[in-house]
C-alpha cells in the first residue's frame, strides 16, 4: 500500500474524483487535498500542498492534476525536493519513474480519458527508480536545486 497525495484544480477535478476511489479499491491509502468541485479555483496552492506532504515523508507519491497539467506541475516543482513529472501515456510515466526518480505525477485532466489515467497512475505508482547511472543524475538535480 502507498500512501498518496492527489490535488486538482477545477479543470482537473473530474478525473480526480475517479481516480480517489480507484485508487483506494487497489489499497492505497489517500489524502485528497481538494477541490472538490469544478468551481474555479488557483491550482498553486494544491499543488505546493501536495509537494509539501511527499518532501515531509507524508506520503510516498503525490497526483496533481489540471486542465493541462503544465500549471501544475510548475508549481509541484516549485518545492524542493518534488520531482513532479507530466506524464501522458505509459512510456513516460516509466520512464520517469525508472530514469528520473519522479515522486509527483500530473496529469492532463482534459486531455487524459478515465481508463488510460487509470493505466498511468497504476504503472507509476508500481515503477521503482533504477538507481545506477541515474541515481547520479537525480543526486545532480538535486544539487541544481540546493543553488538557489
């Protein structure tokens, strides 16, 4: 079981309240920060919530989506110590899972069908980072960071 943080603005908020009990129904225990409408709201601050509660070892992974996913990524990243990746299909949820030790998905809510978000989440959030040459890389970004 995984313990996951998930958020969502208003654009993404559909996918969200799918993905919360789908998410639960395969044992993982979830913190949904919201919104839980599609009354518009600013997706930074959900998005930092979510960063917030990975980097402070409250959860293990952490979800945002948004109409784009773009938005809310940046504001993920915007934490330090969140690797937050927009991944749209299989290939690069892997692949930044495995290559890049990504602990925030985002996701575009208006883009993604419920099945295939479903596909996604379930490969990222099982995908462990290889480690090796990579672990270099992560350890590199990690010091880009720690720059400013």
């Amino acid at each position: 079981m995984t313990r996951v943080a998930i958020g969502a603005d208003h654009a993404g908020f559909p996918l969200k309240a799918h993905l919360v009990p789908f998410l639960r129904a395969a044992g993982h225990d979830v913190v949904d920060l919201g919104t839980h409408s599609t009354e518009p709201v600013d997706y930074p601050p959900i998005c930092a919530a979510v960063g917030r509660l990975v980097r402070d070892g409250d959860a293990e992974l952490g979800i945002v989506i948004g109409g784009s996913g773009q938005g809310e990524q940046l504001a993920a990243n915007k934490v330090r110590g969140v690797r937050a990746a927009l991944c749209n299909d299989l290939y690069t949820a892997r692949m930044a899972r495995q290559h890049n030790d990504a602990n925030v998905l985002s996701i575009r809510g208006r883009v993604v069908g419920f099945g295939l978000a479903e596909e996604i989440v379930t490969l990222f959030l099982g995908t462990a980072f290889e480690g090796g040459r990579h672990a270099r890389r992560v350890a590199m970004l990690a010091e880009l960071e720690a720059e400013f």
